[in-house]
C-alpha cells in the first residue's frame, strides 16, 4: 500500500473530518503510485490520520477512512449497512409505495467517489473516482450481501462520469442480474428508469420532496414542465389535479420517456401533452399567461466556478421569461442543481430576474436536497440541490 506524507500544518483539515486531500498538501508519497489504490496518509511527524483512494488530479486523496483499518469485505458491508439502516429510518427504504430511493451518496455517506441509487429490484452502481472503480466488484458483492433478497440485479454504469485521463476503458454493465425490467415505484407512481442510456443513474431521484410538494399545488391548474426529462414532476401534477400538464424537453428521447410514464400511470389521459423544442424558445414564443404553474428545473448551468458567470446569466435570463410569461396568481418552481452555484448565488440570480420583469413575487418555499442525498457536516461542498417556490402576483 501506498503511503502518503503530507507537508507540515496540511492536515488541519483532516481533523476537522474533511474528506479530500488536495495534491498541493503532499510533500511525498512512498510506494508504487497506482491511480484507484489504497494509501495510508502519514502527518509530517509520522502520525497516521487517514486512508483513501489516490487518483492524479486536484483532489489527490479521497478519504474512506480516519481509523486505522483494513478497507476489505467487512468494511464494505458495514458501511452499505449504516446507508441502508439510514434510508429506512429516514422512510424511504423498506415500503411498497416506494421503492425508488438512494442508498449511497459519495461523501454523505462517508463513501466519497460512489453512488448507489435503488430502483424496484435493481441497484444502479456509479463510480467518481477511479479508486471506487478499481473496488467495484468487491462493492457489488458487499451489496447483495447487505440487500439480500431486496435486490437481483446490480448495474454498473460509469463510462461518463470518471476521469478520461484515466483511460480504464470502463463499460456500462450488469455486475449481477441483467433483468429487463425497468419499472420502479416513486410514492406509489410507476416510471420507466432508463438505466441503460439515460442521464444520470437513469432517473432524477434527487427531486422526490419537491414533485411531492408540486402535487400539493397543482389542483385546477395549468402547469408547464420544462427540461422535463422523465417526466417526474408531469406525473405528480396530474396525479395532483392538474387541468393541463404541458411537458418540455429538447430531447425527443426524453419525450417519448415522459409520454411512457404519463401513459403508465394515467392510460389515455388527454390532460398532458409533450413538446420537443428548446426550452428558451418554447419561453419566448409561448402566450402570455397560458400557464399558472411552470416548473423550471435545468441541466446544470455551471459544473465547474469557470463557468459559474455564464451560468448565473442563464438562470436570470430563464427565469425573467418565466416571470414575464405566468398567469397573474402563478407558482413557479425554480431549481439549481449546479454544485458550483451557491443557495445565496442562485437566490440573487432569481431576484434579478423578478426585478426585470417588475411583477411582485413572494418567497413560499426554499428547497433543497432530500434526506437519502445527505450531506456530510464535515464536507459542506456535498450541498448542491437548490430550489425556490415562488407566488407570482
């Protein structure tokens, strides 16, 4: 194994439980460096304090553990045990009505690098570091170990998510199972999970508070979902009451994805209705007040600070058409999923849109991530799911 010295006063951050060691805090590193190994991290004066996955980059280490421990079979199912122990006293895990929820959120749960979403019987396993890459199989056999009978299969999907630098020539591919069924239940809804080519795990797990929210204030009215995806808010509003739901989406794959899972749910229901166009041009050309509740949930804006002004510019731009074009009495659910935004950045972002459109506007909501995407105390960074519910008179 590896063994990482770092400079002297670098590991401050580590005994606040900081689980990233940045490359520039590494005065050497002794042993055969293996990008995905284990390497036990040594302070300046010798004193162990950590073990992670090195990986060349900015973030050189990702730290699994702070105790001097074996990271094997045993640590692998302890730690998928506290997740799942987790998810079932938060209420996601172990119902009927739902089995749609996620199990491992990297750093949240103390596994930075992994994420683990459930989906009906199957678990869909993505590795962001090339370290939880390299134990992707031993991951795979600690899971079926801790889910047991509540899940057959278990798909790998990380062909886009670790380092091209890498070059691990990794594949997306069933590490047990390989069933075809794709139907999973969210709060008693059934959806299509697109696991195999779709974004993500293969569904949005991250939004199941906030549509739950939306179907409180859909009765009687008309709703416009842009960047739809899947059509998970769709679904909520017509289960909700909705007069019209109008889903948007610049992927014509993704609209045949919402028109399944509206179809799934509510056969022949002519209340909803799908468009392929591009969402700032759906925007400008639509009518005036045609729609009294509009969800805007984008794409992230900005995946790194580089782009953190462009982005800043496109969701003021979004939302100022959002503003200008909502009935009088309108709810609009506006939503940043960019890590590099902050809650304050994007706040500001939707002020200046109201603003330039002049129309009166009142906080209802703030939103943000649900409880199986928990956010480690000690790793603020994991805080990335920002949202505002809006009265627009």
């Amino acid at each position: 194994m590896m063994t990482i010295y770092l400079k002297r006063g670098k590991d401050e951050s580590l005994r606040r439980f900081h689980p990233w060691i940045f490359s520039g805090a590494i005065h050497h590193i002794d042993g055969q460096e293996e990008e995905g190994a284990l390497a036990r991290v040594l302070t300046a004066d010798g004193e162990y304090i950590a073990t992670g996955h090195w990986q060349i980059g900015s973030i050189a280490v990702r730290v699994l553990t702070f105790a001097d421990e074996p990271i094997d079979e045993h640590f692998w199912q302890e730690r998928l045990c506290v997740a799942l122990d987790a998810r079932r006293a938060m209420g996601v895990a172990g119902r009927e009505d739902n089995t749609t929820y996620r199990l491992v959120h990297g750093e949240g749960d103390n596994l930075p690098g992994l994420v683990i979403d459930i989906y009906g019987r199957t678990a869909v396993m993505q590795a962001h570091s090339v370290g939880m890459h390299c134990d992707r199989k031993a991951i795979a056999a600690a899971l079926k170990q801790v889910m047991n009978e509540e899940i057959d299969n278990i798909y790998y999907k990380s062909e886009t998510t670790l380092p091209f630098k890498a070059d691990l020539g990794q594949e997306n591919e069933f590490l047990l199972g390989g069933s075809p069924d794709d139907v999973a239940i969210e709060n008693g809804l059934r959806f299509h999970i697109d696991w195999l080519h779709g974004q993500k795990t293969g569904f949005f797990v991250d939004q199941r508070d906030n549509r739950s929210l939306l179907e409180h204030y859909a009765h009687g009215r008309d709703v416009l979902n842009m960047f739809c995806y899947t059509g998970g808010f769709s679904v909520y509003a017509m289960r909700g009451g909705a007069q019209t739901v109008h889903s948007v989406d610049s992927s014509a794959k993704a609209i045949d994805l919402v028109n399944a899972n509206v179809e799934l749910n509510f056969p022949g229901d002519s209340r909803h209705k799908a468009f392929a166009e591009d969402a700032f041009r759906f925007l400008q050309q639509m009518e005036d007040g045609a729609y009294d509740l509009i969800i805007l949930d984008p794409p992230a804006f900005a995946k790194h600070k580089e782009a953190l002004r462009n982005a800043l510019k496109g969701y003021t731009r979004l939302n100022v058409r959002a503003f200008e074009k909502i009935r009088s009495g309108g709810i609009l659910f506006t939503f940043s999923c960019s890590q590099a935004v902050s809650k304050d950045q994007f706040r500001t972002a939707v002020f200046t849109a109201a603003a330039q459109s002049g129309r009166k506007v009142r906080i209802l909501h703030q939103l943000h991530q649900p409880a199986d995407h928990p956010i480690n105390i000690y790793h603020p960074e994991g805080e990335y799911l920002k949202g505002l519910v809006l009265y627009v008179e």
